[in-house]
C-alpha cells in the first residue's frame, strides 16, 4: 500500500508528485518546440501516465489539449489534427503507426511506448518503437529538460471534439476561465463528481479520457489529491475485482456497464465486496429506470446521477435517494446552472409538456466551434446553448430527458421517443444490447426498427416473443414493426450509439 496517492496501471505505479514533476520537465520540452498560451496538444493515448503528463504540462503554458479517439482511422484522425491546428502529438507508439503518414510535418511528435497490459488486454504485438527522424521519445524529453520555472496557471478545459455522429465532429474550444470561474468549478466538482480534496478517495477510471467527462473526471481526479486506478479495458467481473482489491470509493460509470455488471451471474456478483464504494457517477447516456433500480438494490445509495454535454458541462445532479422518488429524473439543474425547455418555436413550455433542452452555466467559460462560428450560432438561445436533446421538467422542477431531436421517430404523425423503447427492451434476460430507430415507410412516413444485441446467440430470440414482452410495458404504437438480431452495436465507450450507422446501412 503507498503511502501518497498515485496513479496505477496494472502493475506499474507512479506518485502525483512525481507525475507533477514529469509534468514541469514536459511544459519546458513542449516550450522548446515553441508552443505556448492557447496552442494546442493532442494526444493519441489510452488511459496511461502520459496521458495525465501531457494534460498538466499543457496547463502550465496555458496550452489546449485536443485528446483524439484513438478507434479513429488515419483519414479521421488527420481532420481533428488539422482542424484542431495541433503543434505537438503524444502517442502510444502502436497507435502512432497507424496514422503516422497523415501527421502535418510541423507537428512535433512523442511517442510513449504502449504498456505491457495495455498490450495485453487488446492483444497487441511487441511494441518496439518505429522511429522516422521526426519523433521525440516522451521519456527522453523529459529526462533532457527542466522543469518549467513559471507559475502554474489556472487549469484550461480541454477541447473535446463531439462524437460526429451526424457529420464531421466539431470541437468544442473554450474561453480561458476567469478566476471566478475556475474557483465556481472548484467549488462544484465536490458535487458533480464527490471528489473532495480534504477527503481521500480511490477512484478506478474505466472510461477512455478521449471522451468529455471520463476527461474531466480523471482530470478532476488528479487534481483533488485521488489516488487512481486505470482498468485497462472495461471487463465487468474485473471491475468488482478492482473494487474489492483496492478499496474503490469513487467511480465514473456509463449505463451500458450497469447491464453488463447485472449480466453477471448472481454467484459472481455476490463473491466481491464492494462496501469501499462512496460515490458512483454515471451519465454520458440514458439509463434505463429499471436497470438503475436493480443497481441501487445491489450497491446501495451510493450512485449518483448528472446530465452534462461537450458543450455546456454538468447541468444537473440527482442522488440515489431522489432517484427512487422520482425514476427516471436525471436530477434539478446546478448551482448557477439555468436551463430553458422550448417549443419548435423557441416558445417556453409548461411543465410536463416535452420540448428542446437549453443549458447554460456561469461555471464554464463559453465556448465555440473551432472554425464554425455559424454552427455555435445555430445551437444559441439567449446565451444558453442545446445539444439537441428533448425533455420535461416535472411540478418540482426535476429534469426528465426523452431522447435526442433528431432521434426522434414521427410515425403516422405520431412523436415517439426511441430511449424509451430501449430502456423496456434492454431489461429483456436475454438481450446485451438493443438500438431502436425510424426507417422510411410509404404509409406511415416512418417505422421502428429495432436492432437487437443477444446475450446468447444461440437463444433464439424471435419476433413474436420480443413483442408480446414489450406490449406488456408500452402502448402498442410504440412497438417496433421491425426486429433484427445483429451480433455487434456501434457503440462508443460512452455509450453512444452510432444509430446514423445503422440506419444508413439498411437503407435500400
């Protein structure tokens, strides 16, 4: 057991002191390639040391980090490089190869060797450094500089590029934050994510930190002194077994990790002690009421609920305790957090009455589409900002989301919401996973189709069965005229769905 927290991979360990130092020694290898205040760094790594490193190295010279998602092909991971106007990149050599052509010639490059058990959990070869001339061994640059001798400066949001599912992804660049701001967020992060710097916490990070919260969350981590644990790639039974063997008391969590947990055979569930738990977090997708239930039955009231975007942050936060009194909430908006829900017309609506989310917060600094000002236009009403989401507010003032706008099927002139849909299919025994969407139809404009993940292949899920189980929970036009088994789900590992795929691929 260290004595100072630190941040663990599999078998390797290092201190926050001396990720901090390493931290100084990047910013001055990063200010010899000439970046500087607002430039950006990106970086192409798993959840590993540099990753932290480079964040807190870029903080100090008031840099911009752009993480890229390291599943991107060459072609995509050269649009955010070049959108994102990057003057350095720190890559796990593996995934360096497979883009190293498309990196612009005055991007410095530093390679990180890919860990042992990064290599073993996604069965990669050796991973001997392939050097052209042009890259800088990240240990060998921090080793040949000293720490940076200037003050730190207040910590930069990173900029997180939108999943892209409806086009080329748009990074979302901030505004410094001013010095209200940043102690506001300060203040705010005991609440958004239970990370108190004068309380000690072990925190297991098993979300890529390409993505905006497991970013911020890991981020925010660090910062508050946590000690931090990194499950090299999520496994629902190794997850428990991090828990019990490191006392586990804060988690960040997506909904489809809850299902994969309660797939677990009851036995396997109930071999793990899981009493070190304090504070879990999810958000990032919908979660299914019943499925949340079966989770507060199993671990207790320890998990929390938010409801945030890339673009606006944490909006709102709902406890376990009113998460039992009103299912399905994800929560009343945050201190200095308004939020406005409109018509088509931009109109208010009453409560109870479903219309498009607003958001906007006096904690995080505004925001714009790097190179698309008219796109951060569109998304404006009165300074708060929508992600396209649509919901309710209740007679208390409790936030219930009801799916994307543009997820939205109209079917003979009838508004359904897919989430819904896919919240009674997922609690089915025998489905992993489960995507539901409109596909054109000559007589009702739009159908349901419904895509679904078994947990057994060989079950033999069917139709018919799948209907009379939904008739059971929902009004029969809400039953998907069509069902197919597939036997994969584009999803990201923040649990969006990629339903643009699917539905683009069965389009005649």
């Amino acid at each position: 057991m260290n004595e100072q927290p630190g941040i663990r991979s599999g078998a390797r360990w290092i201190s926050l002191v001396e990720a901090e130092a390493r931290a100084g020694r990047a910013a001055s290898a990063f200010r010899a390639r000439g970046i500087g205040e607002d430039d950006s760094i990106a970086l192409l790594l798993r959840n590993d040391f540099p990753f932290f490193e480079a964040s807190l190295a870029a903080g100090r010279l008031g840099a911009c980090v752009t993480p890229v998602n390291w599943h991107y092909t060459a072609p995509e991971a050269s649009y955010i490089l070049h959108d994102g106007g990057a003057k350095a990149l720190v890559a796990h050599t593996d995934l360096y190869r497979r883009i190293a052509d498309v990196v612009p010639p005055d991007v410095a490059v530093f390679l990180v060797p890919t860990p042992a058990e990064i290599r073993a959990a996604y069965r990669l070869q050796d991973d001997g450094a392939d050097y052209t001339g042009r890259e800088t061994s990240w240990d060998e640059a921090i080793a040949a500089h000293s720490p940076l001798p200037d003050p730190p400066r207040p910590p930069r949001l990173s900029t997180i590029y939108t999943s892209g599912t409806t086009g080329k992804p748009k990074g979302v660049q901030r505004a410094a934050p001013t010095p209200e701001q940043a102690a506001r967020i300060e203040v705010l992060r005991a609440t958004w994510w239970g990370l108190r710097p004068d309380e000690p916490a072990t925190v297991l990070m098993n979300g890529p930190m390409y993505h905006s919260a497991p970013n911020s969350y890991g981020m925010s981590a660090a910062r508050a002194g946590a000690d931090i644990v990194l499950q090299t790639r999520f496994d629902a039974e190794e997850m428990l077994a991090l828990i019990e063997a490191h006392r586990i008391t804060h988690m960040h969590i997506v909904p489809t990790m809850f299902v994969r947990l309660l797939r677990l055979p009851s036995e396997t569930r109930a071999r793990y002690d899981l009493s070190s738990l304090r504070f879990v977090v999810h958000g990032a997708a919908s979660c299914a009421p019943a499925i949340k239930a079966e989770m507060l039955a199993w671990w207790g009231p320890v998990i929390y609920e938010y409801y945030g975007s890339t673009e606006f942050g944490l909006a709102t936060h709902i406890s376990a305790q009113e998460a039992l009194r009103k299912p399905g909430s994800v929560g009343r908006p945050l201190p200095g957090v308004r939020i406005a829900i409109v018509d088509n017309d931009r109109r208010p609506v009453a409560p109870g009455e479903v219309g498009e989310i607003f958001v906007g917060s006096e904690a995080v600094p505004d925001f714009t589409y790097r190179g698309q000002p008219e796109s951060r236009a569109e998304v404006d009403l009165d300074g708060l900002v929508t992600c396209g989401d649509v919901g309710r507010f209740d007679d208390e003032g409790y936030l219930f989301l009801s799916d994307r706008k543009r997820d939205m099927v109209i079917s003979g002139g009838v508004n359904i919401y897919p989430a819904e849909i896919e919240a009674a299919l997922v609690v089915h025994p025998g489905i992993k996973d489960c995507a539901v969407f409109g596909m054109p139809d000559e007589e009702f404009g739009e159908v349901l189709h419904a895509c679904i993940l078994p947990v057994d292949a060989a079950a033999g899920l069917e139709a018919a069965q799948l209907r009379t189980f939904l008739e059971a929970r929902l009004a029969r036009f809400k039953i998907p005229k069509h069902f197919e088994i597939v036997a994969e789900l584009p999803r990201e590992d923040s649990g969006k769905l990629f339903k643009r795929k699917l539905q683009a691929a069965r389009r005649p």
